[in-house]
C-alpha cells in the first residue's frame, strides 16, 4: 500500500504560509495580517501535474522548532513526525516572507537541517519590491541547497513551479529524520541566514515607508487612542447607519411569506407551525443578517490591514494592569465575531494562567449573537434620534453595550488573576506586520462564509430550538370554553412560570423567563422564542399580526424591564459552543463549569441592578 | 544607553543584552526576533503615557513590540551597526 504524499506547508508566521495554503487547494482558510491566525493543522488535497494526489498541510506559525505556546507545539509535533496519529510528512514547503529574509531564513536554515525532502517558497516578493528590494531566487537556492520559488500567494504566482518541483521532490523511498543532526546552534544559524540573505540581495533601494508613517498616528499614545476608540465607534454606527434599506427588505419578504401562509392554509396546527414558529420565530432572527455582516465587514477589515496587532499595542497598558498583555486584546476582539474562535486563538498565548483567564473573560465580550438581541431591544425602546452631529442615539447605547462587555472582562480578569489565575504578569513580545491594502475578493469571501454560518445557524440550533419551543408553547391545549391563556397552559408556559419566580426579582416577566430557556442554546433564539410567543397570542387578534417584534415589545415590556433584558445578556453565558469549546481548550468539566456559573451570577446582578437603579429612576 | 532611553527614530545598534534579567521564554523570543549584540535596532513608537507603555521598534527588517522591561535589558549604542556581525 502506498500512502498519498503529505507536505507540510512551515514557516514563520504570517509569511503567507494559509494564502499559500489556499491558493494550491483551493480551500478558504481563514488569513489575516497579523500573527496566529492559524492555530490548528488544517490539510486538504491537491493533485500534481502528472496526477498524483498529496495531502497538503497548513499549521500554525512559528518562530523556531522550541515551541512557546500550544499552537507552536502541533508545528514541532507535525513537523517531527510525533503527532500522534500521524506520520512523518514526506516534504517539507518552507514559506519564507522575502522582505525579511534575515529572520525568516534562520528558521528555515533549522527546518532544512533536519533532512527532509524542503522546497522554500520565497513568497511576498511583491511587498519586497513595494519596499525596493530585488533578490535572487537562483543564488539563494544555491546557499541553501534546495530549490526555491518566488511566489505570491494571494495572487497565485508562482504556484506551477511549485507544483514542479513538488513532483520531483516525492519520487524516492520512505523518509526519515537525519540521525542526530550536529546542531550548529542559534547564532551560528543566524549569522548565516544573515550572510545568506545578503547574498540574495540584486538591489535595495530605500523606498517610502508607509507602515512607518501609519504607525507614528496609529500608535501614538494620544491619536493612537483617538483611532482606536473611533474605528470602533464608526463600527456601531455604521451597524445601525447601513442596515436599515437590506433590513426593512427582508422584514417585507418575510411579512409577505407569513400572509402567503396565512393565506394559503385553513387555521390550525401546521399554519401556526408555519406562520409562528418559523416564519415570525426563525426570520425575526434572520432580519438581522445585514447588520451581523456589517460588523463582520469591520472585523475583517481590521485583520487584513494588520491594525490588529497595533490594537494589541495600544491596549497593552490597560491589559497590563489587569494582569494580562496586549496580545490576549487579539483574541478577545476576535470574540466581538463569535467567542468559539477567539477561545481557540488564545492557543497562541504561552503563559498557561494567562491563557485561561482569556478564555474566562472572551464570553464576556459581545459577540455577534447578541446583535439579533440588542438589536430588537434597543430598536424597540431607543428612539431612532441622533444626539449630535452624525452620532444616532441608536447606535451610541449599542456601542455602551459593547464597552459595558470590555469593561466588564477587564475588572472580571482583574479579579481572576488575584485569586483563581494568580501569577506572575507575562510579558509582550509581538511581531507587527507591515499594514498592507485589504484585498477586496479576500473581504467579500469572509463575509459570505460569515453568510452562511449565520443562515446555517438559523436554519439548524435556531430553527430547531425555536420549533421545540413552538411545541411546547402549543400543547396541551386549553380545555374548550377555558379562558386561560393557550400559552399559560401550556408546558413551556407552565415551566416558565415556576422559573419566573426566580427571574421577577430582577424585572423578567414570563415570556422573557420563557425565552431564556431555549436561549441557553444559542443567544439569537430568544429573540425567535419571544416572536413565537408573541405571534402565538396575537393569533386572535388580526391587527396584531401586521406589528413586528419590536412593536410588540413595546406594548408590553415596560423600559426598565427592558434594560435588565439588555445587561442580562452582556453578561449570560447562553451559548452551547463556547461552553463546550472552553471544555475542550481546557481539558476538562471544572473551568467551563467555573465559566458558567460567574457569568450567570454576573447577569442576575447586572440585570436587577439595572431593573432597580431604572425604576427608582422612574424610568 | 538602554534602549527604552533611547531617543526615537534613531539609528543604533545592540551593545549587549542582558539576558540574566530576561525569563527564559522571554529571552528566546526575543533572539528569534533578531535581538542579539551588533544587531541594527531602532526605536520607532513609544506607547502609554509617561512612556509607560510598550515600545515598538525595529530589529533587522523587523518590526516588534516589547515592554519597557525588555527595552531596560538593551543596551544600545547609536551609529550604524558593527561591521562584525
Ligand atoms: N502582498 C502579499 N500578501 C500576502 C502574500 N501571501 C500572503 N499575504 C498576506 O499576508 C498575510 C498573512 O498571510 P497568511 O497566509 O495568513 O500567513 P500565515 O500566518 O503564514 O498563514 C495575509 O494578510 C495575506 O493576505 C503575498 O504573496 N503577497
Ligand atoms: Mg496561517
């Protein structure tokens, strides 16, 4: 039996290593100017040119084979052959980034040593020559000893010779390890990676600086800020600013299929089914799309730039004296997105309590599910007004919201590092990429993969949680001639009402008590849960059938009650992933259990301090 | 001069580093980023107020951020670097 080929695709990271990645498989792996981005093995398949098949793998950056951090240990381990279940890869494609060779020939240098069959990718020669360096790809392979290839691998240049070369490499027996590689150490490595590189070099001319004259605003101490603090400002603006033509379409589309429904079917259980549970439960959810994918939008913008790491920089103040470092600022605003991800970047933080008490803190920022819940809340109860010049009112208590949820993971790790995640403080070591224009196709296929999440989410956990619901909230019927209320009578009514007792306290009524449940799921659900409630007992009455969610709201939640609803969910851990992403990063039941039960704690105090403070202000 | 004195946008190179004052996974990445003696360094951007902040500066051809800890263990000296290295 001959097994398919595996080459292990290495490097530093952000040398392109994932573009590369991309462009031979065709896969869509995640890129981003900023290093991590990668931290896991990801492998796809390609075919030669002579049609045989290899199996290609994508892993995590790393600066040399001593990883510092878990992402780096799968490199060592894949690369070494010591990752269990996996054989030792039959080539290797060394990813160099070609406008800093110096650096990125060192490791390589260490890679080549170990005697695998290694191809080099001398990839990014375009930035090199934005910044006026021409090499020599002929006089680096003859230094090197093996073949290398100039590529740029957003722009899928270079990839036939690679491929070429490939095939050339696989021909030949199983591989293995040089025996005992006579190391020569470190600083001989550099010395010669510097002498190597210098060699290369056909012409240097200095050239402008972009990323130095960005840098000397986006990290100055004062406009640094300015910048930040704007560029997510306009962020939440711009959530409220744009989505009003794309939402108001497909509020119509799916008013328009809920009178179809209504039209077309005899009263009963299957038109509830259609018109309450899915139409008016799964589409309130879905209403929100644009304004997800504008977020989304910003997100990716800031990762393709390699604003990211400059982010990282100018928080590293502030998370230094909660105990943390700038780098752990990447994974929680990678969490604004979805926590899962953001967790599993905290795999490229080394200092293990530091690691942990990101992972404790990043459901505490807002992710893009509780969009659909603030969205409807606050377009609900907060006038559409502007309070200044270009500033909506609408827009500056969603970002209140999204500041609430730093503030809050600020003070939470403070916490966290004094008592359960006490240690030393770790330091802040970090490479910042030069900034490069985002690519427009790179933007547009992140937010289509984003489309498609957020619709297979509504399509799956939403539409499934919200049909239980539907059952629950329909069965048992009222007994004929009764005058209780269809939804008090029913299961979930009932459930809910026991739990209320709990949830008055802090300003809930039963219908949000009833949303909570099934909200444990994913976040989004409670707004699909509170729709079909609501179009379960407007059923009667044909007037309320025209009203949105938000309308409906309005009539029976009172202001306060609904600000509870709002800091409840800055704070609750409704969410089935993160939990059990938490469980898997962290070995075990005890931290995501931990997780859970400080982040319920949290929102039933946040929610009732709000409840008491807006009522005793006659809110 | 230590480097987190070192005046900005100034050409330098590394004099010594004193790696004693470094934990070890702290001194590692930091020679991975090219910090050693003789090595071209320049100090670009300093963060936080009252400099407290971290420092981004240039080693070789790359950019890295380091915190003031780091930047006391760099001992630098202006002038371009030293034809040894
Ligand atoms: N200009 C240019 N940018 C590239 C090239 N290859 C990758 N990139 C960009 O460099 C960044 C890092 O790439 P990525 O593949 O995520 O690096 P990895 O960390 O090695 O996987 C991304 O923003 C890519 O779009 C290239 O050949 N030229
Ligand atoms: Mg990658």
């Amino acid at each position: 039996m001959t097994a398919i080929p595996l080459v292990a695709l290495v490097g530093n990271p952000n040398a392109g290593k994932s573009a590369l990645f991309n462009a031979l498989t065709g896969a869509r792996q995640k890129l981003g100017n900023y290093p991590g981005v990668t931290v896991e093995r990801k492998s796809g398949r390609i075919s030669l040119d002579d049609g045989r098949p290899v199996e290609l793998v994508d892993l995590p950056g790393t600066y040399s084979l001593d990883p510092t951090s878990p992402d780096e240990q799968v490199t060592r381990d894949v690369i070494l052959g010591r990752q269990e279940g996996e054989r030792l890869p039959d080539a290797l494609v060394i990813v160099v980034d070609a406008s800093n060779l110096d650096n990125h020939l060192r490791f390589a240098l260490e890679l080549i040593a170990l005697g695998l069959p290694t191809i080099v990718a001398l990839n990014m020669v375009d930035l090199a020559t934005r910044d006026g360096l021409e090499l020599d790809a002929n006089t680096l392979s003859a230094d090197l000893g093996v073949p290398v290839i100039a590529t740029v691998a957003v722009r899928k240049r270079g990839l036939d010779h690679l491929r070429g070369a490939l095939e050339g490499m696989l021909d030949g027996g199983p591989r293995q390890l040089r025996p005992s590689v006579p190391d020569i150490g470190f600083d001989a490595r550099r010395a010669e990676a510097r002498r190597i590189a210098r060699a290369a070099i056909v012409t240097e001319t200095p050239s402008r600086r972009l990323t130095a004259a960005v840098d000397r605003v986006a990290l100055h101490p004062v406009m640094g800020l300015v910048v930040l603090l704007s560029l997510l400002f306009v962020m939440f603006q711009a959530v409220y600013a744009w989505s009003q033509p794309p939402i108001t379409m497909i509020e119509g589309w799916a008013a328009a299929a809920a009178d179809a429904a209504s039209a077309a079917l005899p009263d009963g259980l299957l038109r509830s089914f259609l018109v309450d549970g899915v139409i008016n439960g799964v589409g309130s959810v879905i209403v929100f799309l644009p304004q997800i994918l504008i977020l989304f939008f910003f997100i990716l913008m800031l990762e393709a730039t390699g604003y990211m790491t400059r982010a990282a920089f100018m928080m590293d103040g502030l998370m230094a004296r909660v105990g943390l470092s700038g780098r752990a600022f990447i994974p929680l605003l990678s969490s604004f997105a979805c926590a899962v991800p953001g967790i599993m970047a905290t795999r490229t933080i080394s200092d293990p309590k530091d690691r942990l008490t990101t992972i404790l803190i990043a459901p505490l920022m807002t992710c893009s599910a509780r969009l659909p819940v603030y969205a409807v809340i606050i377009g609900a109860f907060i006038p559409a007004q502007t309070v200044g010049p270009g500033i909506g009112l609408q827009g500056l208590v969603l970002f209140i919201l999204y500041v609430a949820g730093i503030i809050g993971a600020l003070i939470v790790a403070l916490i966290l590092r004094v008592t359960v995640t006490k240690g030393k403080s770790s330091g802040f070591l970090m490479e910042m990429p030069k900034y490069q224009f985002p690519r427009i196709q790179d933007i547009l296929i992140g937010l289509w993969q984003r489309a498609v999440i957020f619709l297979k989410r509504a399509g799956t956990i939403i539409f499934a949680s919200t049909v239980i619901l539907w059952l629950l909230l329909s069965f048992p019927k009222p007994p004929v001639g009764s005058n209780v209320s269809p939804v008090d009578y029913s299961i979930a009514g009932r459930i809910a009402g026991g739990l209320n007792v709990v949830m008055e306290p802090i300003g809930f009524n039963r219908d949000i008590s009833l949303a909570l449940i099934p909200a444990m799921a994913a976040r989004e659900v409670a707004v699909s849960a509170l729709a079909t409630v609501y179009s379960l007992e407007a059923n009667d009455d044909e007037a309320a059938l025209e009203r949105s969610l938000g309308d409906r709201l309005k009539g029976r939640w009172s202001l306060p009650t609904a600000l509870a609803f709002l800091a409840w969910f800055v704070f609750a851990p409704q969410c089935i992933s993160t939990i059990a992403v938490t469980r898997r990063e962290t070995n075990g039941w005890r931290w995501p259990a931990f997780m859970v039960g400080y982040l319920f704690a949290l929102a039933y105090c946040a929610a009732g301090i709000t409840f008491w403070i807006a009522t005793a202000a006659g809110l | 001069m230590r480097l987190h004195l070192f005046p900005l946008r100034q050409p330098g190179y590394i004099d010594s580093v004193d790696w004693s004052v470094l934990s070890a996974s702290e001194g590692q990445r930091l020679r991975e980023f090219g910090v050693c003696e003789g090595a071209s360094i320049e100090a670009l951007h300093r963060g936080g107020l009252m400099g407290r902040g971290p420092l981004a500066c240039k080693v070789g051809r790359m950019t890295i951020a380091m915190r003031r800890n780091h930047a006391e263990a760099i001992d630098v000296r202006s002038g371009p670097e030293t034809p040894a290295q």
